[in-house]
C-alpha cells in the first residue's frame, strides 16, 4: 500500500462523537461476519469497526445471545463493534435498536441495501428505497430511540440513477443518521455487474457525515483508487475480507501474508467455529466461507468442490492441507464465479 494511502488509511475518523482508528471496516454480511470470523479479524487487527450481518429487528428484543447464531459477540469487540438491524417499523427498529444500545455495542446500523426477495417481501432492506419517507422516519425514531451512532447502509436505488441515493443520504442526515455506507448497485442487481463507484463521490459530496464506499474493492490499487476517485471517508470491505481477515491488518500496518498463511487462516476458521457453534452450524458455516478463500486460487473451484463434500472437519483438513502441499497459484483478483 502506498504510504500516502497508508496514513490516510489510519487517520481516526469521527463517528457521532465516537473515533475509530482506522478508516477499514467490515462490510455486514449474514452468514459471514458472525462471531467467530470477527475473531480472527481481531487477531489480525487493522480494522476500524466491526460488523454483524443483518438482525431481526423484531427478534432482536427477546434474542438469547448465547444461543442466536447472529445475535451474538464477545464482549471485547463490543466497543468496536455495530450491530445491523432489519426492518419496516420505525417503532420495532428503535426498540430493537435500544437493545443494542443497552448490551453496550459502538452503535447500530440500518440495513437499506438488501435485495434478497424474503426481505424485500416484507418492506424491509432495499425495498425501503421504494418508500423513501418510511425509511427515513425508520432513522429518525432509531436517533430519537438511542444515543449511540447511527449507520445507514444503503445502495443506488431501484433504478440506475444516483439522484435519487443522493437526495436520500440528505435525508438521512437530516434524520439524524452518524454515517453511511453505500453501495453504488441497483437493487435487483445482486452483485453480477460492476459497482459505479462515480455515485459515492455524488453521495459523499451531498452530506457531511462520513462515507463509507463499497463493493468490489478487491486489492490495495483497487482501495487506493476507491479513496482517490470517490473522495469517500473510508471504505467497507466485504467479500475480499472473507477470502483474506487479514487484508486490514494488511492495508493499515502492512502485514505480509505468505504461502502458510492462507492455510492457517482455514484451519483457524475451523478452531474458532467449533469454539463459538455446534458442529453442524460451525461445518455449515465453514463451507459457505471456504468458496470466498477459494476464489483466489487458479484451481479453487475443484478445491471448493471437495470442501463442499466433505462430511467433516476431519476431511477437511485433510482437503485443505492436501491443497496447499500442490503450492496452489493465486489468482490476480478472486474468481467472481465463486465470489458470488
Ligand atoms: C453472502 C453475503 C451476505 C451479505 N449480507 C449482507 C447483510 O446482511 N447486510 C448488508 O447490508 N449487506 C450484506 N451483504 C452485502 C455486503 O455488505 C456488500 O455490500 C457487498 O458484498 C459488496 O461489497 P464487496 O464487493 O466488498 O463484497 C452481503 C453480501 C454477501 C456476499
């Protein structure tokens, strides 16, 4: 990474009133960012805030966080760590949100960025866009609810034009929102065409919070370009984070991965899932990471293949550390057909 970026990159930035001392967090993801893969971003360290993948906002009240598989943390990422709520009801959301508050998380994000039908069925996520007014009483009574910050992740819109993404994120400050992240998609689009980055530039020039760009920063030309064209505050990194927790660590204070790297970070991933989830959620969760470190390698699809059969963690080390014993070639940036 180049030094200029380096020192942009660890300039603390300012959060409704909290500092977090890198400009590198971690982009929500359900299923990915639980618990355990947090912790092995932690060992690495480098990244500026944490986040969980996306929450009920309705289960989130009564939620037992010893046994909900995404309500759940330890308590000394709690300080650098927001939690991601879903839903419709601005009530729901800042009771939900008050809960956050109340187990002592850096704040609480709100999710207006996912397309997943199941979601948007229900006037939740993405679908929000289409009813603007809602979404932003949704951060209003979440500001008035908490005095933790408040993020709003959110992308393009149901249409390919920045303005109506732009006109939003002043609203949402006006409501009373600490930080966004936005992702420069449309919404029926999952992640099959190239992100606009040019509409984050349009974004963070409409607001004076900070911004967080996102999707498709895979490689430090990629940050570097991100943070250079787009003027944003900071970037979320999202799948690369997945294939590589040590990519903040990496960016922020240059740590050097080498070929044993790679497959240490597999066998932690293992450790650190039985350790937080029985071994049928821990098994399921560690294949649906493993396609994400696959795709940095020319031979990964057959890699994952076998990963994916496997019955056991057993297998799978054997898997993976018959993989790597062939000095597998990595790939120039992942393999989009397995980082779906
Ligand atoms: C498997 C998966 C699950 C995701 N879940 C969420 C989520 O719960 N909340 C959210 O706001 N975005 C979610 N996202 C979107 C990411 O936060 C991010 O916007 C997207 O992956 C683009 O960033 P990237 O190119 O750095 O991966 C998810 C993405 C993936 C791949």
């Amino acid at each position: 990474m180049k030094p200029d970026i380096r020192k942009l990159i660890n300039t603390p930035l300012e959060i409704g009133g909290k500092s977090i001392p890198t400009r590198l967090i971690l982009a929500p993801m359900s299923g990915l960012t639980h618990v355990a893969f947090r912790e092995l971003v932690d060992r690495f360290g480098g990244c500026g805030l944490l986040y969980t993948g996306m929450c009920s906002a309705r289960s989130v009240p009564h939620e037992n966080s010893h046994i909900s598989p995404v309500f759940r943390w330890r308590n000394e990422e709690l300080s650098c760590l927001i939690c991601q709520l879903f839903g419709s009801d601005s009530d729901v959301m800042a009771l939900a949100a008050k809960r956050v508050e109340q187990e002592g998380f850096f704040g609480v994000d709100l999710n207006f960025g996912c397309s997943v039908a199941a979601i948007c069925k229900k006037n939740c996520g993405a679908a929000l866009l289409k009813i603007p007014d809602r979404a932003v009483e949704i951060v209003r009574n979440v500001r008035k609810a908490v005095s933790i910050p408040v993020t709003v992740k959110f992308r393009t819109g149901w249409e390919d034009c920045p303005k109506s993404a732009v006109e939003l994120a002043g609203r949402f400050e006006d409501a009373g929102a600490d930080a966004l992240i936005f992702h420069p998609r449309v919404a029926p689009d999952r992640r099959s065409r190239p992100p606009k980055w040019e509409y984050i530039a349009q974004v963070k020039q409409a607001v004076s919070i900070p911004v967080f760009g996102n999707g498709e920063v895979f490689t430090s030309d990629d940050c570097k370009k991100m943070f250079e064209t787009t003027g944003c505050d900071g970037i979320a990194l999202g799948r690369i984070a997945i294939a590589k927790p040590w990519i903040f660590a990496q960016w922020a204070d240059g740590f050097v991965a080498d070929d044993e790297t790679y497959r240490t970070v597999l066998k932690q991933m293992i450790t650190l899932l039985s350790k937080h989830y029985e071994t049928v959620a821990a098994l399921r969760k560690f294949k649906k990471m493993a396609v994400y470190n696959a795709a940095l390698f020319k031979y990964g699809h057959s890699f994952f293949k076998k990963i994916a059969r496997a019955a056991d963690f057993n297998e799978i080390e054997k898997e993976v550390d018959a993989f790597f014993a062939t000095s597998p070639d990595l790939t120039m940036r992942p393999n989009l057909n397995l980082f779906a």
